[in-house]
C-alpha cells in the first residue's frame, strides 16, 4: 500500500500590523477624541457668561449662581479618578456616549428652570457628573490603549482639544447671550454635546483588538476582561498616597491652580471685565485667546520638564501668575489695550503650564501608582476651583467688585510657589505606593 503523507496544516493568519493600513486606525479613534472633546467643551465655557443674566433675570445673587458652578466643578474632579475604572469595567464608548447625553440633559433642563436649586441640580450635579466621567481620564485611556508609539504628542493633541473647544465656542456662545439671550446659549451646548454622540458610538473602538489591530508603534494583544476592581485600588492608592507629605504639597499647590483658572479666571472674569464696561463678547474673546496660548505654553512647558527640576518649574509658574494677578485690576476697563493684552498672552502661557511638572513629581514619587495619584490632585485641582467659583460670587456680593478676590489669588499663587520649593525630592527608587 502506498504511504500517503498528510498536507501540512495552514498557518495561522498572521496578525495585522500597525504598518499594514496606510493610516492606522488609531489616529482615526484620536480624531473622534479630539472631535469629541471640543464638542463637550462647549459646557465649559458657559457658566463664565451665564452669571450676570441669570442675575438680571432671576435676582439671583452672584453667590447663588457661584455655589451651582462650584457644584459642577466639584463634582468633575471628584468623578475623574473612578472614570477610567468606569471605562475599563463598561468601555469607553458606552461611557463616553452616556456622559455626552447627561451633559446635554442637564444643559437643556435649565432652560425651563424657574428657581436656583434647579440650576445647583441641572449645571451643578447633571452636566458636573457628565463632564466628570469624561475629564482627562477619557483622552488618557485612549491614548494608552490605541498608542505605544506617540504617546506624547497624542496626549499633547487631546489636552489641547479643550482650549480649542473653548475658543471655538467662546466667541459664539457670548454672542449668543448678547443678542438672543442665555437660553439659545445653553442649548447651543445641549445640541453640541448631542452631536457628537453619533461620531463616538459609531466610530470609536474601545480598544484595538476589536479590529483586529495591534495598537500604534506596539504588537497585538487581547482586549482584557472587564476590570471590576479598579474602583477599589483607587481608593486604596488615595489612602496610602495621603500618609506622604508630597501628595499633600502637590494637591495643595493644584488646588491653588485650579483656584486661580478655572475657579477665577473662567468663571469671573467675563463678569468682572463687564463691570467696568467691557463689551461680554469683547471679554469672551480674550478668553478665547488665553486657549490658543493655552496651547502654546503647555507643549513648552512639557519641553522644560525634561530639562529642569520640575519643583522649581511649579515655583516660578506660579510665583508669575500671583505678579500677573495683582496686576489685573489695574488693566480692567471698558476697552481692549496693550496691557491687558499682554496680561491675555502672558496668563494663557501659564494656564495650565502645571500640569507637565505636576504630572512629573508624581511619577517621581509614585511610580505605577502616579497615573491615580493625579487624577486624585486633579481632583484638589476642581475643588479649589468650586471653592473659589463660589466665593468670588460672593465676594463681588459683599463688596461690589472682584478686587478683593484677584488680591486674594495672587497671594495664594506666592503660598503655592513656597510648597513647591519645599517638596522633598524624590528617593532613588520611584515609591509604588500598591507594594507600600
């Protein structure tokens, strides 16, 4: 009988390269990002226009309006460090797309709301718990699962999306608010939150495995399981972050950021500019311009971070941002001129200047835990800010101008000068606090 010989079996399919489209998948999951955070923007540029109208409207007080804006911010940060547990559990699109609605229910309801405790519950809770499982976390996941090579230009690109959502929206929304009144104006932010919900369901993956990909510059992997306990390791990780002095400092110096811009300078100065009888879509626009050097100073503040000690970084940044604020009062007035533009162009070079030394003092201090122990300092970040956005509110109440409040964060900028000089360096080996 004739030996018969079996075939050999086929090979596998090989795995599909990052090299094998012409344009790799993931810079397509980064533009829906990108799309996607300008759009969600939109929210965050409104409250700063919404103070005074809703003031001659209602007769609600400045206070009143700054506790429902201080809610939303509070609530973004405290939401930011358990979003990336809640995209590794649900996925990123699901969370993503349910977020953007929230925002614009909670957007949409204020147009019919006749009493303050609705605007606390429909811009404090809905459009803050929307915005807040968004936050950094979402261009973060996206990034780590779609990128190995890039990850720091990706990254850079996503932070910037929010400056240039604001300056997109800024201008359009103050005009708005002139000539049609605030209620378009929120809905504008309901209807841009909306519509990029389709992009993010259709188009976003919420990882690369899911097509068959491995992710850029890196090899194939298998999407992992649902993670059910990240929730847990992030309130473990802020528990043993808390027993070290330099989470405090850091946390402290970001409270003290987040105070001074998003607290201060995105929520009043529209209103405080209009009180010297600046034109609000003259003022909005120079917020605008603080986003395009927002842009600007950040990517150059990541370059000096990988040449300079980060802690004296944070010294001098915001030892210049209390100066510029002491300045302030003395250039508000009815029109635009060179001094205040120069103040527009120097505060936007510095806006969020802190985040790349921030960011990099906590790695230095806790290694595989750092990516958690930010998002817990952002988190300081937004109370400062909710803390502030309420009482410049009420500061303009009880005084009848925001002077006394630009003194004030001026000399918060100095105090956090001095504890970034006096956080420790770190130890040779970075502290992995889940090991501690």
């Amino acid at each position: 009988m004739a030996q018969t010989t079996e075939s050999p079996a086929p090979a596998p399919p090989a795995r599909r390269t990052p090299r094998d489209p012409r344009v790799h998948r993931a810079w397509f999951v980064a533009a829906v990002t990108f799309v996607t955070i300008i759009g969600a923007a939109a929210f965050a540029s409104l409250p700063g226009l919404l103070i005074e109208p809703l003031h001659r409207e209602f007769d609600w007080s400045r206070g009143t309006i700054g506790f429902a804006v201080s809610v939303n911010l509070a609530l973004y940060g405290l939401t930011a460090p358990f979003a990336a547990a809640l995209m590794d559990r649900f996925g990123i699109r699901r969370v993503v797309a349910l977020a953007l609605t929230v925002i614009a229910v909670g957007s949409v309801l204020t147009v019919w709301m006749t009493a303050a405790w609705q605007l606390v519950l429909y811009w404090g809770v809905l459009v803050g718990l929307g915005s807040g499982s968004m936050a950094l976390a979402f261009a973060a996941t996206v990034t780590n699962r779609w990128f190995v090579a890039r990850r720091g230009l990706v990254t850079g690109i996503l932070t910037a999306a929010g400056a240039s959502g604001q300056l997109v929206f800024l201008p359009l929304l103050s005009w708005l608010v002139e000539h049609h009144g605030w209620r378009p104006a929120a809905v504008t932010v309901a209807l841009a939150a909306l519509a990029v919900v389709p992009f993010v369901w259709l188009l976003l993956r919420d990882h690369p495995a899911d097509t068959g990909l491995a992710p850029y510059g890196g090899e194939y992997t298998e999407k992992p399981a649902p993670v059910t306990g990240a929730a847990r390791r992030a309130v473990t990780v802020l528990f043993k972050a808390a027993r070290t002095g330099p989470f405090w400092l850091l946390a402290g110096t970001f409270a003290i950021c987040g105070a001074s811009t998003n607290g201060l300078v995105k929520t009043h100065f529209v209103p405080a500019a209009h009180d010297h009888g600046m034109p609000v879509t003259a003022a909005a626009g120079l917020l605008a311009v603080i986003g395009v050097f927002d842009v600007v100073g950040t990517i150059a503040s990541g370059w000096f971070t990988d040449r300079f000690e980060a802690r004296r970084l944070l010294a001098v940044y915001y030892a210049l941002r209390g100066v510029s604020l002491l300045f302030l009062p003395m250039l508000l007035a009815p029109s635009v001129h060179p001094p205040m533009l120069f103040f527009i162009v120097f505060y936007g070079l510095d806006w969020v200047a802190t985040v790349p030394p921030t960011i990099a003092l906590c790695r230095e201090h806790y290694g595989e835990d750092s990516a958690i122990v930010f998002g817990w300092v952002l988190a300081s970040h937004q109370v400062g800010a909710a803390l502030v956005a309420f009482g410049g509110g009420v500061a303009r109440d009880v005084f009848g101008s925001y002077d006394v409040v630009w003194y004030a964060s001026g000399a918060l900028c100095a105090a956090a000068a001095l504890m970034a000089l006096v956080i420790r360096r770190p130890r040779t080996e970075a502290l992995t606090l889940a090991g501690a």
